[in-house]
C-alpha cells in the first residue's frame, strides 16, 4: 500500500544513528517486501527484533482440504459452526476453522469471545472482515480498532493480536493469503495514489495513529509458516515483547477499511463482478457487493446473467440485507455459496423475473474469486447444505 504514514519517534534521516534517551542505539528493522524492492517501513525497537529464547512445534488447526468431486456447487451454511456458548471461549486465532483453501489462499470462520495469543502469519497477508462484533488490534504498529463491516489488512509477519470488545463475541471471516493483499492495480497511478475512478480513497483507510508500547519479559508468540508439507506452525519465545517500537514510518503497515465506504459502480445494464472488486491477491480477488442503486436501462434485469466461471471458483459470502439472485435456495445470514469452475451458475428460478422494475438492492456480501480450484476444509464440510446443488433443477441425484 503505497501511501506515506509516520508514527512516533524516528529519525531525520534513515539508517542512521536514533539514541535512547539514556544514549543508547534503538535496532532498527526494515519490514518490506519482494526483498528490497517493493513496499516497506522502518520500525525501531527498543529491544532486539531478532531475539529468540525458545522454540517449540505450534499444532495448528485443522489444515486438510479435500477435493470437490464430485463437482458441485455448495452451500455452506457457516453460523451453524459454532453453536451455543462454545464461541465465549475462543479467540481469532486459534479458534479458526478452514473452510475452504488452494495453493493461494484459505478461507477461515470464526467467532471469538477471548484475546488471542500473540500471532505472526508469515506465509502471506491476511484480510479478516469483521461480519458482527468489535475487536481491538493491537499490532507492532500500533492499535486498530475494528467494527463490523471493517476489513482488517495485515502484512505478511505483523505480530498483532486480536481483543473482542463488547458484549457479543467476534464473528470474523478470515481471507489468508499465500501472497500480498493490496487495491487493485487499475485503481492505483503509477506512483500508487487512489485514482478518481477508484471506488475508496485514502482517506477511508484508517492505519494506526501511535505506536504502542508494552513491557514484557520471555514473550510467546504463534508464528503460522510454511513446510514441507503445507502450512505448519511454531511457538517462539522472545526475551521483550514485542510491541516495544518508539517509531516507524513507511508505505506497509495495517490498515482497516469499512465496507459501508465503497462507493459502487453501477450502470444502465448489469454490471459484471470486477466493478465490485475492492483487494486482489496473488491468483485471487475480492469483492463485495453493497447496498446500491441497480439497472436502470427500461428493460433491465437487474438480477446477474448466468455465467460460466471458465478460469475461476468464486466463494460469496453473505454478510447482510437480501440477496436478490439467491432467493428460494436456502442461503441467508452466515452462508457461503461455492461456484467451481466448469459448471454454469446464476439466478435462483424465478429471480431474473422478481427483479424486474427494481430500483435498489438491499443486500451485503464478500466474494473471493481463486484462479485454481478450492478444496473443502474440514469446517467446510461440517456445515453443508446437501441440497443445495439440486435448486435450480428442483430435482435430486437420480
């Protein structure tokens, strides 16, 4: 994210000498991307980036993913994950269950009532959507503070850790990317400033204002990394906490951003899901459909066409209000629908014709669009409808 933020206490000039008050070195690390050639900042510690003490195997979550075959749309019905008082004891992120996941991303839920440990994804940059509820982040950065409808964007190895606030647990929908997050290209200039065009703008990110400090002594830390094998984890022991940064500046930091400040695209005629596209990923991109005014040529419909996903499986998550093209397939609050690539999808029957003369759609979701085939994660298969592939036909397997 090229856009200049500073925090704290640095110096004039980088790479320089930056004293203690009691005339000492602070360490300065550079946290950047694509080696030293990409975006980055420069943070400065009080204690020793590097140190370790410990270390020790982290057993992570549920990581297997099965293969969607027989080939098939699903509906996964998420809310029903985590029933009863189950979620008041868990956190965001030991508490995550994998839905669905490629080479390229993994798609989580979960809900949380309790602080997580201290956590450090570094296989790629996560984007968490908050569906209900509200969290503190604290980050090495600083704090965010996150309300339903915020996307939460960290950079691959920010050491942060989530803190529900309020009386309902956390519901959060976690996007973990094997690759950077970022806007997309098309709505960056060349120097990476938001374009007029572009749906958001700078000021509706919101990075951490100051830094925040915390002392500590032989600090754990949950690092989530890759093996040989896919993705593995390993508990880390530090001397310092690692929230002790004076200062930093730079273009790579979290950020959240909140999905009532899209501003949609909308046209005459339907138009097609990349006008809703707010982040894209390594093989992947996200979008979100808004509240909006829909198609106003005479003879509209404003419901999607039907279409084939020839190069991708596109995932839609239901977040809020009523989704037009779904009505009468079971999918509500909480729902995922799965539309692989090789099978044609649309409408629910009888929707293209409801939705003739419509003015507005009332209706919130996240779509996650892969370039390689998803798998079902065990959380996946914990909560689906086995009778949703059958709605538009009426009919079940012969």
């Amino acid at each position: 994210m090229a856009y200049y933020r500073r925090a704290g206490d640095v110096p004039p000039k980088r790479h320089t000498q930056h004293r203690t008050p009691e005339g000492g070195l602070y360490r300065e690390e550079l946290m950047g991307e694509e080696g030293f050639s990409a975006d980055s900042s420069l943070l400065y510690h009080r204690g020793v980036p590097s140190a370790l003490v410990d270390a020790s195997p982290w057993e992570l979550p549920d990581q297997t993913l099965t293969e969607n075959r027989p080939l098939l749309p699903r509906h996964l019905k998420l809310h029903e994950l985590f029933p009863g008082e189950e979620p008041k004891a868990l956190d965001v992120v030991t508490g995550r269950r994998l839905v669905l996941g490629n080479a390229d991303v993994r798609i989580s839920y979960v809900v949380a009532g309790e602080a997580s440990p201290l956590y450090r994804n570094a296989i790629g940059d996560e984007c968490v959507y908050v569906e209900s509820g509200a969290a503190t982040v604290e980050t090495v950065f600083g704090v965010l503070q996150a309300r339903q409808g915020d996307y939460v964007l960290l950079p691959r190895a920010t050491t942060h850790r989530w803190v529900p606030q309020g009386p309902e647990p956390l519901r959060a929908y976690v996007i973990e990317a094997n690759s950077h997050i970022a806007p997309p290209k098309r709505y960056l200039s060349r120097f990476g400033q938001l374009l007029e065009h572009a749906p958001y703008c700078e000021r509706d990110l919101h990075g951490p204002a100051e830094p925040l400090l915390v002392e500590g002594t032989d600090v754990e830390v949950l690092v989530k990394h890759r093996g040989s094998r896919g993705v593995v984890g390993t508990r880390h022991v530090v001397p310092t906490h690692p929230f002790d940064v004076v200062g930093w500046d730079g273009c790579l930091y979290p950020y959240t951003f909140n999905v009532s400040d899209f501003e949609p695209i909308t046209g005459r005629v339907h138009q097609p899901p990349p006008a809703h596209q707010v982040f894209e990923g390594g093989n992947f991109v996200i979008c979100n459909f808004v509240p909006r005014k829909v198609d106003y040529h005479p003879l509209a419909i404003p419901v999607p066409y039907y279409h084939s996903n020839v190069d991708s499986d596109e995932v839609m998550f239901y977040c809020g209000g009523d989704y037009e093209a779904r009505k009468g397939s079971g999918i509500g609050q909480g729902s995922i629908s799965l539309h692989p690539g090789g099978h044609s999808h649309g409408p629910q029957p009888g929707a293209a014709e409801r939705s003739i003369g419509a003015e507005y759609f009332d209706e919130l979701a996240v779509m996650v669009d892969t370039f390689r085939p998803l798998e079902l994660g065990e959380g996946g298969l914990a909560s689906e409808d086995p009778g949703y592939a059958w709605t538009w036909s009426g009919r079940g397997p012969a």
